[in-house]
C-alpha cells in the first residue's frame, strides 16, 4: 500500500509541477530570485490588505460562494477540501498542502477531481493552507491534525522565516511517516524536508557549493 501511495504522489505532484515552480526557476540565481520575488508579492499584498478592507484575493474554487475565502485572514481551507465522492473499496491517499497564494493551488484541486472521478485503483483526500492562514491559531491546530494522518505533503514558496518555522515544526517529526514530501523553492530548513523515495534533501547547505552558501546566506537574512 506504501509503495502504491508512493508512486501516486509522485505521479500527481510531477502533474502539479509546474503550478508550484516559477517556469524561469533553473539553479541558486534563479532561487534567489523566485525568494526576492515572492517577498515582494508578499510586502504587496500586506500593502493592499492594510489599504483597504474590502481588498479580497478570492479563492479560485469559491466562485460564486458567498463569503468567499479572500487571501489571508478571511480565508478557509475547509473550502478547499475535497473529499471523493464514492471512494468504495478505492484506497484513500491524503494530501496537505501549503502555498502562498490561492491560484497555485487550482491545479491541485483539478488534479484531485480528476483523479476521483476517473480512476478505479485510487482515490484523493486533497486540503489546502494559505501560507498566511498559519498565523491564525485555530487554522495552525486544523494543520497540524491534517498533516497528522496525511500521506503526503506538498509546500511551495514558504519564504517567510516565521512561518517556515512553523512548517517545519509541524511536518519535520511526521517526516518518517509520510510516503513523500514535496518542497519546492522555500526557506532552507523547509527544503530539507523533501523525501521522495531514496531521494532526500536532509543535508541540503551542509556541503560547500553555490546552492549552500546561497541558503546559508538566506538563513542570516
């Protein structure tokens, strides 16, 4: 059963790739990049939040709801759930994501529909978490117990040091459990999280090379 999650998740999240990767991300000058650009994205929409209060991101799988999730405090990740329909006899994998804005994560819910409508051999638990949402105690607990049972875990663009501590405190004691986490481009101890098979980034900026000192630096930031 391990092995078959294994090879789902890692099927699902090379589908998904490309809604978690900027498409110029190639090598330590491009990371370095994606954090500059994802700080100013950040400072941004702190900046709009603060001008105005009627100033929402809506989540893409919200339309038409009323009282639609917005970018940060106004947000819910239970509206991101998607649980199969009929799941019968199919084995459940349980995904967790987090990332920074809500339009990574559409591609994510079609994946997951996707996947329960057509296949016979499985089907998908899929939650999502705004990076902001952390912040929020009650939607920290909600992470914690999502990330508890899940199978795999997904993060992206995590760059804000409080909050990857927060990732990381989380995900990094249930590690050995979960068949696979996928970090892309994040902070330095969110990075080392990745596992995938025989693949891991543990040591990751314990070595001497460009991409380690490029962490190391990011880390004294």
């Amino acid at each position: 059963m391990a092995s078959f999650k294994f090879a789902a998740a890692a099927l699902l999240a090379l589908g998904t790739t490309s809604a978690f990767i900027p498409s110029n991300y190639f090598g330590p000058k491009a990371i370095q990049q994606s954090a500059v650009q994802t700080n100013a994205i950040y400072n941004a929409n702190n900046a709009r939040s603060r001008s105005s209060s009627l100033m929402v991101v809506s989540d893409p799988t919200e339309v038409g709801a009323p009282g639609g999730g917005g970018m940060f405090t106004a947000s819910n990740a239970e509206n991101r759930r998607i649980l199969p329909e009929d799941a019968g006899d199919r084995p459940t994998m349980k995904i967790v994501y987090v990332v920074l804005e809500s339009q990574y994560q559409s591609s994510m819910t079609a994946a997951a529909k996707r996947i329960n409508a057509g296949s016979d051999n499985m089907a998908v638990e899929c939650v999502g978490y705004l990076l902001e949402e952390l912040r929020n105690e009650e939607a920290f607990e909600s992470f914690k117990k999502d990330v508890a049972d899940a199978n795999v875990f997904i993060g992206s663009l995590i760059f804000v040091q409080e909050l990857a501590e927060k990732v990381t405190e989380v995900v990094e004691p249930l590690r050995d459990q979960l068949d696979a986490v996928l970090v892309f481009p994040s902070m330095p101890e969110v990075m080392r999280l990745n596992k995938v098979g025989s693949f891991t980034m543990k040591n990751l900026g314990q070595s001497k090379s460009v991409v380690a000192d490029f962490m190391k630096k990011k880390k004294q930031e």
